[in-house]
C-alpha cells in the first residue's frame, strides 16, 4: 500500500501551529515536507519537555518532516528558496501579511518561478482587509469571535480562554482541507494556487453555536450536557435533563420531590439534587449501562487527559505511537487519525533538529554539490542548530 501523497513535496516556512500542524498532516499523508526555520528557530522549540533537544510541543508539530535553517537576511538566501520552490509543489507560512513580501518571497515572485506552487498563507484576520495587520495567536482569534464570550454567559464564570488552541487548529484543518482541493483543482488545470486562510474565518465557519448567537435563539436549543458525579468517579451525559428526568421518574420509579405550588427555579433545583444522588449510587460501569443504556442515552468518562492512553479504544486504535526521541529511547505522541482501508497514513519520525538535513535536501532536490552547500554555509546562508557552518 502506498501513501496518498508519496510524491508530493512541502516547504513548511510556518510557525507555532496553524501553519506546521497542517504540514505535519501532509507529512503523514506521505508528502516529503521540509520545515525551514530561522536562525534563532520555531519558538515552540521552548515550549514542553525537552528530550533530545527537542522540546514535546515542537515534536507534536512538526513530526516526520526535515529540516533546514536559512537566514534570510544573508545575501544569496532568497534565491535559495526560489531554487527550492521550483521544486516544490506546496509552501506553507502563517506570518503577519506583508512579511513574504518583505522577503522578497511573496506569492507572485513564487508562482514567477514555480507556477504550479500551491501556496498556503494563514494569518489570524486574511491577507487584506482593515485588520490584516494584527498579530493574533488562538486566544485572540477566541476573543474576537465570541468563543470566550459565550462560555462565560453559558457557565457564569468570569472571561477566560480556552485550554486548547482552537483558533489555530481550525485553521490548520480547514487549510489542510484547501491544499488538497488545490492539489486536485491543479491535476485538471496544470495551474498552482494561492489560499488564503483567516484564523477568524475558519473559527466562525467551524463554529457549530453561532447560530443560536445570530438569531437569539439559544432557548430553542438543548440545554447543556451535564456531569454527575457515580461511585465510579465523575460522567457526562449527552442529553437533555429533562428527558433524562422523565426516564427516572416514569420508568425508574423515582419519586418527584416538588409540588404544583413550587417556583420553577425550586422544582428544577430539588430534582436535581434527587438526580445527584441517584446517579451517586451508581458504583459501576455495568451499573451505569444498564441505567443509561436502557434510554439510548450517551455518557463519558471525565478524563484526566494524562491518562488518554489507557482509554480504551484509543489503545485498541492505536492512537498514542512511540517516536524516537533522539536520546537513544521513544517518546509517546499521538497518531493522525486518518485511517485507509487500501492506503498507508501516520508518523514516519520524529521532528527535526534546526538545520539537521541542510545538506540532505540540497543534494537531493537541487542536486548541489559540497562545494554549493559549503559555500552557503559560509556565507551564513545555511545554518545548524549550533549556529555554526
């Protein structure tokens, strides 16, 4: 079996997370994809444990590619990359708008050279526009679309941001999903692509609530999932309370405690107490089962996300893989979820050291010799993670 897209070759110029996630994607679809990095490196190579001299976020986002380091303030960079691009059929970056340009590397200067370049441009508000200029990470992008907002007013909670990077990883996916559009627009057209992706963009188009927001209309919804604590630790259920209370009461025999005289906020507390102690007496998981089970009604365990690799089906999948950590052991990282039933998909090795296959991929795409490549180190074009030639 192969790789969907064994054959395909990536320039990862992007930084964090938008940008390196969805090349890692690419990466495990089977693309070749080189991560060029600045001399002073990704700024996630300070973020987590560092085993090796790599740290575990940088790992997460950038496992299975290779690695170069330029400097593109040297003389003789910028035709470098313009080199590495005629051979390249993707380019991915995430800087603020106008920084490419300022490189001398933009999207038309590219295509000038590679018109077949596919070129994935993330940025937190688009390209153009009154805002294009703001530097934005998730927590930003959370904000401005009403994400923070929203959960405050549904928890009563002060403002406060998401434990998780949606912002970016929205945009990563849905780029993801426009690179692979484009790779298949190009097989009719012969012709590249520039995409252009707005972390704002893609956050309000993944946004499942937001209509409920737009029309007022968030009574018309379910309520909220809620946790109960069993004897077998902390649940939620994936239903409506209401629902949930009428099966205990109609088909459990549970006894309502509340009268017609009580205020709605007084029955709705004291049915909830009931419930909390009912669901407090289940000890189990087959008691669970056979309580939930009997009224279709989905429920999950409240994990402790270190312990994800003892979740069940997540061992059976497969889903944690251990990686090279560069130290002479593994490390435990998770695996892409794309799952072929005549196609091959997943982490080929761990994420690169700066610099580590400057040489590897100028002999094998330009076909340079050591007298190129030692030349650009001398001229501190190419660079290692030492920083030395």
């Amino acid at each position: 079996m192969e790789y969907p897209l064994t054959g395909i070759k990536v320039l990862d110029l992007s930084r964090v997370l938008a940008g390196p996630y969805a090349a890692r994607m690419l990466a495990e679809l089977g693309a070749e994809v080189v991560k060029i990095e600045p001399p002073e490196g990704d700024m996630t190579r300070n973020w987590g444990k560092s085993i090796g001299g790599l740290t575990g976020y940088y790992n997460h986002c950038n496992l299975g590619k290779r690695g170069m380091c330029i400097d593109m303030q040297a003389d003789g960079a910028v035709d470098l990359v313009k080199d590495l691009v005629k051979e390249a059929d993707i380019l991915i970056e995430n800087f603020r708008p106008g920084v490419m340009e300022r490189l001398g590397i933009s999207y038309e200067i590219l295509a000038a050279e590679n018109p077949r370049l596919i070129m994935l441009s993330i940025s937190g508000f688009g390209q153009k526009g009154p805002e294009s200029s703001r530097p934005a990470f998730a927590s930003v992008i959370h904000a401005e679309t009403g994400l923070v907002s929203r959960k405050s007013i549904r928890t009563g909670d002060l403002h406060s941001d998401y434990p998780v990077s949606l912002g970016d990883t929205n945009a990563s996916l849905h780029g993801l999903t426009a690179l692979l559009s484009a790779l298949y627009l190009r097989l009719r057209t012969g012709k590249g692509q520039h995409i252009d992706i707005a972390m704002v963009d893609a956050t309000i188009a993944t946004d499942d609530q937001l209509q409920y927001d737009l029309e007022n209309s968030h009574d018309t919804g379910p309520l909220p999932n809620d946790v109960w604590m069993t004897g077998l630790g902390p649940i939620i259920l994936a239903t409506d309370f209401r629902f949930f209370w009428r099966c205990l009461v109609d088909e459990l025999g549970v006894s309502d405690p509340t009268t017609k005289e009580m205020t709605q906020e007084q029955r709705i507390f004291l049915r909830r107490e009931v419930t909390a102690e009912f669901m407090l007496s289940l000890e189990n998981t087959e008691q669970i089962n056979n309580v939930l089970d009997r009224f279709n009604i989905p429920w999950g365990h409240v994990r402790e996300a270190a312990s994800l690799t003892n979740q069940p089906t997540l061992w059976e999948r497969q889903t944690f893989v251990e990686v090279d950590d560069r130290a002479g052991g593994t490390r435990t990282v998770t695996q892409s979820p794309y799952r072929f039933s005549n196609a091959m998909s997943g982490i080929r090795g761990p994420a690169p050291h700066r610099g580590e296959h400057n040489d590897d991929i100028l002999e094998e795409w330009l076909g340079a010799d050591s007298k190129i490549i030692n030349k650009l180190k001398q001229t501190r074009v190419l660079l290692r993670e030492d920083n030395t030639a």
